[in-house]
C-alpha cells in the first residue's frame, strides 16, 4: 500500500513547489511542463580548486610563521639588541657635530641616586675634532707608560662633548672602522687603562661636570688599516658615526 | 563551505603515511649534526699563524713543567703541567678567547687550570697582538700524541661555544720518547703575566 505524504515543511527537492496549486505535481512549478528545465536552475556545482578551498588557511599560515618565528626569536632583543652597537643614530663628516640620544636602565644610581632604577634618555652632542697618527703615547693617568707595541700603530681620537650636566658617560666606545670593517679601539677602556672615555682624565666620577669639554682617546691600530670612520657609543644599541674624508 | 564527513581515501593515506615516513628518514639519516655543529677546524703546529676568520693565532712554545711559580703562588702539577704560549691577534673587533682543551690520543679532554698565575682564557682587539700563557695538568699517557685546541667559543657543553666557528688544533708533536723525557724532567716554569707580544710572534698584520 502506497499512501502519498505532504511534508508540513517542503524538504530540500520540494523547495520551489511553494505557491503550487493543491493538486498539483509537487515538482512542477506553474507555468512548466514535466521535463523542462527551470530557468533559475543550478548547474551541477563544480568542484572548488584546492587553491579556493583552503584560502583561509593559506592567507592564515604566513601569519602563523610570522607569529612563531617571533615568538621564538625572544633571544634578539632580548640578549643581542641591547649590548653592542647596532642602531646608528646620526651620522656626520669629521668636524660636525652628532646628536647621540638613547635610554638606558640605570639600575644602581651610583652617581646620581635619583635615577636608581629608572630608564633615563642620554642625550650628547659630539664632534670629532681630529684623528692622527701618533709616535708615542702619553704618560697615562695611573701606572706606567705604555709603549706602542711592536706591529702596531697608535691614533688619537679627539672629540668635543656637549650635554646636559650629570649625563652619565659610562661605557664610552670610541672605535676607529677600517675600510674592510675592522673595529679598532671596541672596548670601554682605552690603551692607556681609561675606563672613562669619555670623561676628561681629572673627572671624579662616570657623569659629565661641564657643560662642554674634550677628550682625547688614543686607539692602537694595524698598520696597514685605512680608517673611514669613528664610532661613538654608550654600549649601545645607538652609535653615531663619522666619516673620516 | 562544504558539509558532512570526508571519505577517507587510499591516495590521501598513502600521502600522510609516506609525508610522515620521508619526514622521518630525513630527521634520521641526514647527518645533522656534521652540518649543524661541526666547528670549522684549522689545524696547524707550533709556530704557525692560523686564521680563524676572526683572530690570527699563534702558539709560539710548548713547555713541560712540574711546578708553576708565579708572585703569589707555587704550584705542583699533580701528573705534569704543559705550558702552551699563545699569541692572539683579533681581526675583526674585541674579542674573548674562551676555548682551550688539550686532547690526547685516547681522546680524553684536559681544560686549563689557573694555577700559578696561568691563563684560561684571553680578550684581545685588533690592533696588536696578544700573548697568553695557558696550563694543563695532565697525566704521564696523556702527552705522547696531545694536541691543544683553541678557539674564542668555549668546549663546556660538547663544544657548543664553538658551533659553526673557527677552531684550531695544533699539534704538539710530542713523540713517545720525548713523553717519557718530559715527564722524567724536573722543570719550574714562572708563566708571563699575558701582554702585548713582540712582532715577531704575532703573526701577520691585520
């Protein structure tokens, strides 16, 4: 026994039979015949290119590499970004002068207790004065006099500071580049066993006193290096750079 | 937005099975760690300047002593000390020496000692050259056959401070019947407190 049943709610194969007439063939609509095609009929769908079903995730996944490698790349800024100097700040001819400003975390406070654990923007105006070559170093401060090694040739670096007073001169770098990117003179102390750069030689403490002064570093050398430039850093990350003619 | 369950194919579990198989025979067999860690080794002898890219080395002597004097201290070597003078000269910016092994023939490994004022490591910039005073206590079969090996990445760690760097290994060239002449010496060194060397041992310029 067959009994025909009218679905309360059209199912998927009777959806366009709304608004038939009672009685009427449920797959008919008004106006066609069995057999012919409605007009707003869907082609049979293709198939999507892989390219088109995974378009979510292929615009997703080169943001996920960018999230990862970020993520795990902590060790940049975090250890290699701060110590040395890899962002130059201004960069000028030998005889102008270069605005050098960068913060650092001042942790102890131990010239200036204020800033004990605050970071604090350094600001210096520098100016290199002049660069030569020299036969002989000068009697340093502390100790006993330094000849100039066998195999080596000995340069003195002479820089104009202007700054704020109490900037703190810490960590001063005064290096010389050679043309194939040797770093001559990298470290904080000098030749001479200056560890104060960038302080005059009677400076009590790490911070400047005036509101202008010079300094005179001296930084051994190969002989036959060509220097291009001269750097001037705290420590980094900022330096500026001079570009010797 | 496609709906319902995917079939599961044979292509599709081929793909996974064999993607997952080829990515594991690669993790195997490709020997990663000669690619990834192996330090780049230049071997040299006593005398000899070596570039390591960013230092030229120079091991300039090779001492065997028994007592180490030094302004505060003598020491005694518990088998003997070898004194190795090295003169460093960095090319490229200030620099710290941190590696310094001696390896004998069985290949067991002797890391410096700082007694009687020795050095275990040294820091140099360009511009001139170094010497260094390293010394090792090691045993009497320990100094036929021993090489020292010196770098700025240091060994702790299975070598890796000096992963994919430049390293030198210089032979000490002590023969079998030297061994047992240097061990039957009885010699006191007085190492040099580390200094700029004279032009004649650093090496090559720059």
């Amino acid at each position: 026994m067959t009994t025909l049943v009218t679905p309360a709610v059209p199912g998927p194969d009777q959806g366009t039979g709304h608004g038939a007439p009672p009685g009427a063939a449920p797959s008919l609509r008004p106006g066609m015949l069995p057999g012919m095609i409605p007009p707003d009929a869907r082609a049979p769908r293709q198939r999507r290119s892989w390219g088109r079903r995974n378009a979510v995730w292929l615009v997703l996944l080169p943001i996920a590499i960018v999230a990862a490698a970020g993520a795990s790349s902590f060790r940049v800024w975090a250890y290699w970004w701060p110590v040395g100097l890899h962002h130059e700040v201004d960069r000028v001819a030998v005889g102008q002068s270069a605005h050098l400003a960068g913060e650092y975390y001042d942790a102890f406070g131990l010239d200036v207790p204020e800033r004990a654990n605050t970071t604090v923007l350094r600001e210096v105006d520098a100016t290199v004065t002049g660069v030569e070559q020299v036969d002989e170093l000068p009697a340093p401060s502390y100790g006993d006099p330094v000849p100039i090694p066998d195999g080596s040739v000995a340069y003195e670096v002479r820089v104009h500071f202007a700054a704020e007073l109490k900037t703190d001169l810490s960590g001063c770098q005064i290096m010389l580049v050679s043309e194939e990117g040797t770093r001559y003179g990298e470290s904080s102390t000098d030749v001479l066993g200056s560890s104060n750069r960038c302080s005059t030689p009677d400076a009590e403490g790490f911070v400047s006193e005036e509101p202008e002064w010079d300094v005179t570093s001296f930084v051994l050398a190969d002989p036959g290096a060509e220097i291009t430039q001269v750097r001037l850093g705290f420590g980094g990350p900022e330096y500026v750079t001079f570009d010797l003619p | 937005m496609r709906h319902g369950r995917r079939r599961i194919t044979w292509k599709g579990t081929a793909l996974v099975v064999g993607a997952v198989t080829a990515g594991c025979a690669l993790v195997t067999y490709v020997p990663q760690e000669r690619n990834v860690d192996t330090p780049f080794v230049v071997e040299g002898e006593v005398g000899e300047t070596l570039d390591l890219t960013y230092a030229d080395l120079t091991v300039t002597e090779v001492r065997v002593a028994d007592t180490l004097t030094s302004f505060s201290e003598a020491a005694a070597a518990g088998g003997t000390f070898i004194v190795v003078d090295a003169t460093w000269r960095a090319t490229q910016g200030e620099t710290i020496f941190s590696g310094a092994e001696i390896t004998d023939r069985q290949g067991r490994r002797f890391w410096p000692s700082q007694r009687g004022g020795c050095s275990i490591s040294a820091s140099a910039q360009p511009g001139y050259a170094w010497r260094t005073t390293y010394c090792f206590d090691v045993p009497r079969e320990a100094l036929e056959g021993a090489t020292v090996r010196l770098a700025r990445g240091d060994q702790t760690e299975e070598y890796a401070g000096q992963r994919r760097d430049a390293v030198a290994v210089v032979d000490l060239d002590i023969t079998a019947s030297e061994a047992d002449e240097l061990w039957e010496a009885e010699e006191t060194v007085s190492p040099e407190e580390p200094g700029y060397a004279p032009a004649s041992a650093g090496g090559g310029e720059g």
